[in-house]
C-alpha cells in the first residue's frame, strides 16, 4: 500500500498575510494565534440587513470570524468563563458571506462543514480569504483548551449569549483544516468526487430495501457523503 505524506502542522496569526495564506494547501492543520471573533446569523443580519455599524475595528483587531456559540458561564463578578467554543455549521450563512468579507476585511472564516467551491470562488477568492473547518463533532471542549480568554462582547443583550459576538483571546488554538484555498478549491468536494466514484461498486449486488421510510431512495448517486 502506498503511504501518504503526514499533514502540514502550520501555526497562523489571526492576522495572516497574503503570503501565509498562499503558503496553506488543503489539508494542512492549522493551530491560531492572536484574536478570534464570533459572528453567525444574528451578526449577519444586524450589521448587513440593518446596517449597524460593527462594534469594533476589523480587520485590524481580528481577520478570523468563527461560527461559533461559546458556552460561556458569567462570573459574580460580570466576567466571562468558557468551557468550550463549538462550531456551526457555515453553509447557512452563505448569503451574507460576501457582503460580511466586504465589511469586516475577515481572511479567516472557522466553521463546520464548509461551504461550496462556489462560494468559495464567487466570494472568498476576490477577498483573498481562506475557509478553516474543525475536524468533527465534540471538539468544543478541545478548542476550549486554546482560549486565554474573552476580551468583550458586543451586542449580549440585542442578541443574546449563543448570537453575540465574543472577542476572544487564543493561543494554539485548533486543530483546524483547510478546507478552502486562495484558488477556491475546496478538500470536502475533492475528497467526496474520489468516494463517490466508487459508490457503484461498493454496493454492486446488493438487494433493494423491502421497508423504506418516507422519502428514502435506493440510487446511490442519492447519497450525500
């Protein structure tokens, strides 16, 4: 059997460069330094939709927007504790994306599950940005580890604790995986063509389902990896 070359372990600023950026490949784990910030849906529509200024100077305090709901306890003494940083899934968000690369300058956007080639082309590639996906589910508490702590948050009481945006600390903060490159290629659609090519095989002979449940179909090519 054939080996395979280990990952890249890379070790990025939150402000990374154009260069930094060119030198990732898809599949490299990346681990962050610097300063992360939370914005999904809530942010999306209050900053895009109804054009609220943000709350604070990006890009110059942060290039990396996690889609994220900290789970976060609230000390007596009005400071923040988070446990874990769980990601959401990113293909939700796509259509504020390129609008929210537009205004916030973010290089960096961290998620779950990625998005589509297309976005990738159509909004990430003309805003030289890059897409980080975490690397499975129940990784909050492991991503945690690399929090040093919040800086703010903005936007607790409009949009409650999980839709807030939280400026965080990190050190080592990952593991990530490139997901998407400068070019817009995209790891999950480079990998799922390779599985589902041989889809068909895998289940040559097999027999037809007696029971289906509602809506479910015996064509292979169906099938979402």
């Amino acid at each position: 059997m054939a080996s395979h070359p280990a990952f890249k372990k890379v070790r990025l600023k939150t402000e990374p460069s154009a260069d930094d950026l060119r030198a990732l490949s898809i599949g490299d784990v990346v681990y962050l330094d610097g300063t992360v910030y939370t914005a999904r849906e809530g942010v999306y529509k209050r900053v895009i939709e109804e054009g609220h200024p943000l709350p604070l100077d990006l890009p110059a305090e942060s290039g990396a927007n996690f889609h994220c709901s900290p789970a976060a306890t609230i000390r007596p003494d009005g400071s923040f504790n988070i446990g874990a940083v769980t990601a959401t899934a990113s293909f939700r968000f796509s259509k504020w994306i390129g609008e929210w690369l537009d205004k916030s300058g973010a290089k960096l956007i961290l998620g779950k599950g990625g998005m589509s080639s297309a976005d990738y082309k159509k909004h990430f590639v003309p805003h030289g940005a890059i897409y980080l996906t975490t690397v499975g589910y129940g990784t909050g508490a492991l991503l945690g580890r690399g929090v040093s702590g919040v800086k703010s948050v903005h936007w607790r009481d409009e949009l409650g604790l999980a839709q807030a945006m939280w400026v965080i600390g990190v050190e080592n903060f990952g593991p990530f995986i490139v997901e998407s490159d400068l070019d817009g290629n995209s790891l999950f659609e480079r990998e799922n063509a390779k599985i589902a090519a041989g889809l068909a095989k895998v289940y040559e002979g097999t027999r037809p389902a007696v029971l289906k449940r509602y809506g479910e179909t015996d064509d292979r090519s169906d099938e979402v990896i």
